[in-house]
C-alpha cells in the first residue's frame, strides 16, 4: 500500500486510480477528511475569509475528539487548502489600476477591446477576471472611451455614474466639476439618482453643483486628444488647474477672479505659447521660477 500521506495528495489532485482509491478508503480518518474538503468546496470566494474559515475547520476538528494520531496531518491538509482558497480569492478579486502623472497621457485596452485614453494626473480601476460578467471602470480624473458592443458598461466617479452599451464618449470629474460628452451613440449619466440621456453632440456639465447648459459639440473626438485643451465660458480657475496638469507647474495668480468665465484655448506642446494662450486674453503678465508661475494684473 502506498504511504498515507501520497495517498492524501493524489485524492487531492483527484489523481487516485481504482487501486489507490481503495487503500485511500480503508484510511481510519477517511471519513474525517472527505467531511473536511466537502466544507471547504462550499466556500464561495467572494465571501470567503481564509483566516477566519481556517479557524472554524479547526474547530470542527477539534470537537470531533479523534485519536492524536491523525491530527496532525488533517491539521496540516487543512491550512493548505485554507491557504489555496485564500490565493484563489486574492487572485480573482484584484484589480488593475492604471494611472498617469502631469503632463502623461496613456491609451490602454480593456478586457473587451474597449479602448480608453487617460489624460494627466488621473486613475482608472477595472477588474480583468469579473469583466465578462460586469464591465465596471472607476475614474478619478479624465478619460475617452470607446466602447466596444455588448453587455452594460459603467464608468464609476465621486460625481455620477455614466452607462453606456457602445459608444464614445469623453469623462471629466475634477473635484467640483463633471462633465460628460457623447461623441457618438448614447450614453446615460446618472447623477443624484437622475438619469439623463445624451445623443452625440451632447454635453452633461456639473460646476460648484450646478448644471451649466452647454453648446452643441462638433468635434469628433476631446482635444486633449490631440495635445490641446479648449474652453468655452468656463471659470477661469478650471483653465489654471488643467495648465497645472498638462505641464506639471504651480500657477499662483495675484489679485485675480478665478471664477471670471474664459473662452480660448492652449497648446501642451510648448509652454510659453501656452503661457501667451491664456494671459494675453484677460490682459495678465507672468513670470516663472522653477517650477513656479506667477500671473498678476497689468
């Protein structure tokens, strides 16, 4: 007969022949050792706990009062297949976490060969393993999707939720703004548990709280995309924050209204002609130390 332990791995493996099972049967604590796997294929591992879940099986061993002679292996089978489920749950339920720093952009592929462009300084979180039965991505900053067809999709952020089934669309949330802009197909925004659906062209805009009403959108595509950032009468502080992001610098503005509404743009290509982009309009002067830019009144 082989020796118990080789025994035990091979039922493991449910590698037993019709021999082997056999000599595996006629172990004293056979009975003990089926009870104990049947209790842990039971485990469903988005509820299970390995440390607590090892403690119970040893409990149930413990009150079974068996001879010493077999504790010790069972004890040992069961920390391992404590230890297995633990790895099997860790491994299915991570996520994939995607960030980008000033002045990075990064384009990556999702599970469904959905596409999604990041801008600066932002985060996207997905889960590789749970995509077919939930394609759900959390964003904290600025990103452009499209969408391949099937099941729901869902774009998780502090200020709203956005559904979609195929399409693309461009999310911003930053702090006190939200804005979501269908480029084509729809997509719906949830937002203080209301719904409301956009077709292409349309934009959902949140500032400070409030919904802003929005022009219709002719472009095809953001034009972070293409190394470019627009405004249309948005405050002046968004314009300051997003330069921030683009080239990685402080903006300190002296004597200045923030909230003072701006139309323009401004390259991220090079620095001082994006500078000239958004001061020459509002009649400002700069200068720049380090890392440091300083915008005053003229």
């Amino acid at each position: 007969m082989m020796e118990r332990e080789k025994l035990i791995k091979k039922w493991l493996d449910n590698d037993l022949n019709d021999q082997e099972l056999k000599a595996f049967k006629k172990l004293e604590d056979y009975d003990d050792l089926v009870n104990l796997s049947n209790n842990l294929k039971g485990f469903k591992a988005e509820e299970f706990d390995a440390s607590k879940e090892l403690e119970r099986v040893l409990r149930t061993i413990h009150s079974t009062k068996k001879q010493s002679f077999w504790m010790h292996p069972v004890f040992k089978i069961a920390a391992i297949l404590a230890i297995c489920f633990s790895l099997y749950y860790y491994t299915t339920t991570i996520d994939t976490a995607i960030t980008t720093e000033f002045a990075q952009k990064t384009t990556i592929e999702l599970p469904d060969n959905s596409s999604v462009s990041i801008n600066s300084k932002s985060l996207l979180v997905f889960n590789k393993n749970s995509w077919k039965k939930v394609r759900d991505v959390e964003l904290e900053g600025e990103a452009f999707f499209k969408v391949s067809k099937g099941s729901t999709f869902n774009v998780i952020t502090k200020s709203g939720t956005i559904t979609v089934y195929g399409t693309q669309f461009n999310v911003k949330q930053r702090d006190d703004y939200f804005e979501v802009i269908c480029y084509e197909g729809i997509v719906g925004v949830t937002y203080n548990s209301q719904l409301t659906k956009l077709k292409a062209g349309e934009s959902f805009l949140i500032i400070d709280g409030k919904l802003i009403v929005t022009e219709k959108e002719n472009n095809t595509t953001p034009s972070w995309l293409n190394n470019e950032s627009h405004f249309k009468s948005l405050p002046y502080r968004e314009v300051l924050a997003e330069f921030e992001r683009q080239y990685g610098v402080i903006i300190k503005a002296q004597n200045i209204d923030k909230t003072e509404l701006f139309t323009g743009s401004f390259t991220h290509s090079n620095i001082s002609t994006a500078l000239k982009s958004i001061t020459l309009p509002l009649h400002l002067k700069y200068s720049k130390t380090n890392n440091t830019i300083t915008l005053i009144r003229e």
